[in-house]
C-alpha cells in the first residue's frame, strides 16, 4: 500500500504539469487549419511503443480542399514495410472549434485551435497482430511557420499508454495537388 502512494502522487503531479491549449494563445502564426491545410502537403512520420521504440516509419501524400467551414483531407500512407493506407477526413469548423470524421474513426473527433495549436480527441480503430483494437487518440498539431507543422499524437487504450506518433507536414508549394482520390469526392 505505502508503494502506491507514491506513484499515484507522481501521477497526478505529471498529469498537473501537463500542457493546456490555452498555454499556446499567444503564440504565432495562428493555425487555421483551411489556411495550412489546402492544397498539396506531404508528410513524414514514425510511430512508437509504449517504451519509445520506433516500430514503424511512413510517408503520406496529402490533398486538402476547402469549400467554406467543410473541409476535406484526402491522407494516403506508405509504411516502410511497405504496406498502404488511406483515410479520408471530412472536417468542419465552427469559431476555432473542429469536428471530423473518417471511416476508421469511431464517432467523431473534437478540438479547438488557440494560437498555433490544435488540440483534438478521437477514437481510433487499429490492426493489431491480426485483431483490432479501439485506442483514443489525443491528437496536438503545432504550426511552425506558414508551410510547416509538425504532429503529435498519443495513443492509449484503457487508459494506458499504448504508443505514440510523430510526424512532420509540409506545403508542397513547387507541384499542383492530385486529384481527390475517389473516397474523398464529394
């Protein structure tokens, strides 16, 4: 019992250090996420276990379109095992606040923007060794300058830290974007 307290102290201690969207108010330039997100971006990335090790690594080609407070990014994935994904948000925005969906989010993901930053929720399902699992997925997006953003995401299941991804996105200014691929046609 006296071994618990401890660690349930550094917990809440760790957990009461955390960073809030608010901290990010001030910081410039301000993300507007149909401002970054339009056009051709790509993006770099890894994802980790639990204990840090990079257990994959990818690249993603991105298309993002904007009519008004809807959006749509268009995300296609290649993993250095070779292996493929696509995923197609639908977004909207309404005063900084965003909701989205995309066929392997459960329900709908949920944030705000203050200054640089978005902060965003989801569920997430996900192959694992030939099951799939559910993990909820807190999502933090920081704008670095007009054409740069880099992405953090951490994952956890029951609570439990489970993994994390990293990535690094960038406005592809020097080629016109793809066409949406056709899951992603209105």
């Amino acid at each position: 019992m006296m071994r618990i307290i401890p660690v349930a102290a550094a917990l809440l201690l760790v957990a009461g250090c955390s960073a809030k969207l608010n901290d990010y108010r001030e910081q410039t330039p301000p993300l507007v996420l149909s401002e970054f997100f339009t056009g051709q971006l790509e993006a770099k990335g890894m994802v980790q276990d639990y204990s840090g090790k990079v257990v994959r690594r990818f690249t993603a080609d991105i298309v993002a379109r904007w009519d008004r407070d809807r959006g749509v990014l268009d995300e296609q994935f290649v993993y250095d095992d070779g292996s493929q994904q696509s995923r197609c948000w639908r977004l909207t925005e309404e005063d900084n606040r965003y909701t989205g969906s995309a066929g392997d989010v459960v329900g709908e993901a949920s944030g705000r923007t203050e200054g640089n930053a978005l902060n965003w929720q989801y569920r997430l399902r996900v192959p694992v060794s030939g099951d799939e699992w559910v993990l909820a997925m807190d999502d933090w997006m920081y704008l670095i300058d007009s054409d740069t953003l880099i992405n953090r995401t951490q994952m956890s299941k029951w609570g439990l830290p489970v993994g994390e991804i990293t990535l690094y996105i960038r406005k592809v200014t020097d080629t016109p974007a793809r066409q949406l691929s056709e899951d992603c046609r209105p």
